[in-house]
C-alpha cells in the first residue's frame, strides 16, 4: 500500500507531497486542472516512459518518490525483493528521476536499478486502469491471476508448479543422456584407449614427487659421491687427521689426567658418545657410497619413466601430479558411459510418470478454471449491467493449445473478452476502444475478484460518458473496492465523489508567467463547496450546497458537522508542502 507520495517540478507541479492510507481517495478539479497529472506521476514511478517533457520549465530534473508499507504489500513482492538482492526492513521506498536531458534513474530503498526491475516492482505495486500502458488486466499473466483467486485455486497452481519443475528436471537430465548416447560408441572406443593408457602406466598418487627426486640424486652421482669421499676422510678414513683420530687422543689424555682432577671425569662421557656418533656416521656414509655404485643402471630407467609420464600428460592436458587423478576420472566417466543405455531406460520411464502426474494435475486444474470462468463471466456481465455497459457481456475464454509444452502455470490459455454493446462479438480487452469503458470493466473485475487488495489501485476516467444513477453505483463499487484495500480515482462526477473516505482538489493556478498545479486535502465544508461546484455551474447557490450535504449524508459523511469531518479527514489524507 502506497502510504506517501513526493512529486517535484514533475510537469506543471513544482512540489507536493501526500500522505495516504487506506480506502478510496477522489480527485477532482476543474477541466484542465491537471487531475491526471497524479495518475502519470505514479505512471512514472511504476517504471513507464519519460522523457525530458515531463520536467517542469526552468526546472533540472523531475522526481517522483513513493513509500510502500511492505506489511500491507503483495504477497510476492518480498521474495522478489530479496531475489533483486534489494534490502527492505517494513517499508520500500520507489524513487524515479528524469533530467531535463531526458535521462532516467531509477531506485529502490536507495539503491540504483535498471528501469526494467522498477517496472517490475510497479506491476507488483501499483495497478493502474484507464488509458494507460500499465493496466495489468490487459496482461494474460494477471488474467489468470484473477481467474485463479477468484475460484481460490492458489494451492492447486502451487502443486502444478511443483510437478512442472519435477518434470523439467528429468527432462534436462534425460536430453543429456540421449545426447551422450548418440555419439556413445565412439566415446566409449576413445575413453576405452585413454583409460588403457593410463592403467598400464598406473601412476601412483606421489610417484612423480619421488621419481623427481630420485633423478636429481641420479644426475648428480659423482658430485655426492665426492663429497661422501671428502666426508669418511674427514671423519674417520684419515687415521692420523681424521675426527674419530681426534677424538681417539682426546679420550687417552683426559683419562690419565681424571685421575688427578675428578672435575675432567665429567667430560669422558661425552667424548665417548661424541665417537659412537662419529663411526655411525661414517657406517651410514658408506652405505650411502656403496648404494651410488649400485644405482648406475637406475639413471636411464627413472628417466624414461619421466619421460613417459610427461608424454601422457600433455596427451590428457593436465600436469604429471595431476595423472592418478585424471585415470579415476576417466574410468568413473567410461562406467557412466557404459551403463547410459540403463541408465537412460531408467529416466524416460520416471520423465513418462512425471509427465503423467503433472497433466493430471493439470486437467484438474483446467477443470475447475472453465467452471470459475462460467461463474465469473457471469457476474461481471451482471455488474456491467449497472455500469453503464447496459448489453455489454465478458466472457473469460480458457482453452488448450495441445502441442504446447507444459507451463508452471497449467495447461490453460486465459483470455479475458468483452462485448461492450448489444450485437457486438467479444474482443480481446487489449483492443477495447474506449478507456472509460475499460476502466468500468476493470473495476467489475476488481471488485469481483479482490478479496483483500493489497495493491495501489489507480482508475483514471472511471465514470467517462456516464452519470445519474450508474456514476453512484460506479461510486459505491469504487468505496467498496477501497474498504478492502488502496483506491485512488480521479473523477469530475459529484456522485462518485461524494462516496470517497478522502477527497483531494486538484487547483491550477497561474501568475500570467508561469502556471502549476497544487493538491490541497478538503476539509468537510470545502468538500461541500467542491461538491456544490461539481454539481452547479459558474455560481454556486445553496440548492447545490444542500444537495451536496445530502449526498454526504447519504454517503454515511454528515456533511453538517464539519468539525467532526474534517477532523476524520486529517487523520486519513494529510498534503504537506515541503521546502523548497
């Protein structure tokens, strides 16, 4: 629900701004005033098209923002929002821009988005019926939206997505295999040679890290075994210079002087750990000296090894470590392959059972729409009847295309067609000629259909070529239809107008420079004069006052106490100004 409006130098309004609640708000206005200047504002903030003419002369840019309580909102908008990624905490604030070079910004809560989505939040947000682009009941989606809640199907659309999703997915799943399977025997003779290849090459997992390894030791045989040489002669090959010689002295001479100076007893055990250490050593260096002469004949073989390790690597283009890897890779890949063919059997008989649940559901579904179609058809026909559209009948066509593919929403085409005179064949609403009459046709739907409206309504020439009697009905409709959620209409009827919760006048004033218009809330005696004018002609006399009192009274607004009213008024509808 739209609860406040902010328009600045957007055509002839320099800056007004609205506080709104629930029920039916009425514009009204002398011709010429600029009444539909509102209904393009909100044309605008719901993502239409705007160029540089809808800024106001002298004026850099125009601007348009509304706040939308998301606690009274649609239903879906707050997944769409978070699906946007667009952060909303109790309200949702639609800002729209347009420069005096005719570029637009468009925004969400602050957030900078692209047109498109602010189109698409508007369709969520606001409905808009009259001549305009945004009259969602020209759009096949929202026609079957309302086919749908009016016979309360909700849960049954929900179950015929779940199957349709349930289907697609085997489908996706089974058009992969099929396309496995056509080339399938090349595959299968190409990834039964590369897994041989890999097999009979059995790459260990770390066999690459220990082959290099063991080549570097290889390559340099002779070095490490000279300094292996160099090393024994240090430690313990050279009898007279060696470190074991050394160590060997060492010992002889502190034991005969331990004998005068315990303290250098202490000393004795390390010299003799020190020597175990250095003849390990030298064991171990050895060892490592007689191995290096032994693998003289490894060199070659760790090498072509390598080698074809490498070869087969660029082969599978991946990296030798990558080898182990690639071989389990491929043979999981080739017993896919093989088993396709069961595997494939398998999916076409759940994609055929998956199918079948969903025309079930499906059918059903259609079913029970042709039946709500009948009924609805048939009381909006009985509501045109009192709509000015004597002889007019709507019809709500649901057929089948037999070759289509299923939908997520069912099997059904919804149209929505309108004979608006005696004689006439039913046409598509798209192509209904007069706006008035689309905008009567709308609010039969509306109030036929709403249950809690959640939506910004807008009718712009509602009560176009009609009057007396039909513009009350038309008036007791449009209050009905706002007692259940969010009306604004614009209307030059007193009959209409005298039926609002809330009434606003559009004025247009002029200096003889410049000229622009001003929205101004209507206190109880102002809504009598406004409706004392509407009513007479250029003098207002107090027949007129009187009967606008009784229509306020008829209405359930005594028109007497305008105290009482206008502060009913105030607490509902509040214009403000703000600075400039």
């Amino acid at each position: 629900m739209l609860t406040h409006l902010q328009i600045r130098d957007f055509a002839i309004i320099d800056a007004v701004e609205l506080e709104l609640r629930p029920g039916l708000t009425v514009l009204t206005g002398e011709t010429g005033a600029g009444k539909s200047i509102l209904v393009d504002a909100l044309q605008l903030l719901a993502g239409g098209r705007a160029g540089a003419e809808v800024v106001r002369h002298g004026a850099e840019r125009a601007e348009v923002s509304g706040t939308f309580d998301l606690e009274r909102a649609p239903r879906e908008l707050k997944p769409w929002l978070e699906e946007q990624s667009v952060g909303a905490a109790g309200e949702l604030v639609v800002r729209r821009v347009v420069g005096a070079d005719g570029r637009s910004r468009a925004y969400l809560n602050g957030q900078s988005v692209p047109v498109q989505l602010l189109r698409e939040a508007g369709n969520i947000l606001i409905d808009i019926h009259g001549q305009h682009e945004f009259q969602s009941l020209t759009r096949s989606a929202a026609q079957r939206s309302l086919l749908d809640g009016y016979a309360t199907l909700t849960n049954l659309v929900s179950q015929v997505g779940i199957a349709h999703r349930v289907w697609l997915e085997l489908l996706n799943r089974t058009l992969e295999l099929e396309g496995k399977a056509r080339d399938r025997d090349a595959k299968l003779e190409l990834l039964r040679y590369q897994a041989q290849e890999l097999i009979a090459l059995a790459v260990k997992p770390g066999e690459i890290e220990a082959l290099g390894d063991e080549h570097a030791r290889l390559a340099n045989r002779g070095k490490l075994a000279a300094g292996c040489a160099a090393a024994l002669n240090e430690l313990y090959e050279n009898e007279s210079s060696s470190a074991h010689a050394g160590i060997a002295r060492a010992l002889t001479a502190l034991r005969g002087l331990s004998t005068l100076d315990p303290k250098l007893a202490a000393v004795l055990p390390m010299l003799e750990e020190a020597s175990i250490q250095v003849r390990e050593a030298a064991r171990e260096l050895e060892h490592y000296r007689d191995s290096l002469d032994l693998d003289a004949s490894r060199q070659d073989e760790v090498e072509r090894r390598l080698a074809a390790v490498e070869e087969l690597a660029r082969k599978h283009r991946v990296t030798p470590f990558e080898l182990p890897e690639r071989t389990s890779a491929l043979a999981a890949e080739l017993e896919a392959l093989e088993r396709a063919d069961l595997d494939l059997a398998v999916l076409r008989k759940e994609l055929a059972t998956a199918l079948d649940s969903y025309r079930a559901q499906a059918q059903e579904l259609s079913g029970k729409r042709r039946v709500a179609a009948r009924a609805l058809a048939k009381d909006i026909s009985a509501r045109m009847q009192t709509l000015g559209m004597t002889g007019g009948r709507f019809e709500a066509d649901v057929t089948q295309d037999g070759n289509a593919e299923p939908a997520q929403h069912g099997i059904d085409q919804i149209e929505f067609r309108v004979s608006a005179n005696p004689g006439s064949p039913p046409r598509a609403l798209a192509k209904v000629a007069s706006g008035g009459e689309l905008s009567r046709l709308s609010l039969a739907v509306q109030v036929s259909c709403a249950q809690e409206e959640s939506r910004c309504m807008v009718f712009d020439e509602v009560d176009s070529g009609i009057g007396g009697a039909v513009a009350e009905i038309v008036g007791r409709e449009l209050r009905a239809l706002g007692a259940r959620g969010q009306v604004l209409c614009v209307t030059h009827l007193p009959q209409v107008a005298s039926l609002a919760h809330h009434h606003l006048r559009v004025t247009k004033l002029t200096d003889g420079r410049t000229t622009r218009t001003t929205l101004h809330e209507l206190t109880a005696q102002e809504r009598i004069e406004e409706l004392a004018r509407m009513l007479g002609g250029i003098e207002i006399t107090s027949k007129a006052r009187a009967h606008a009192r009784d229509m306020l009274a008829a209405a359930g607004q005594d028109g007497g106490r305008s105290g009482e009213a206008e502060e009913t008024t105030s607490d509902t509808v509040r214009v403000r100004r703000p600075k400039r």
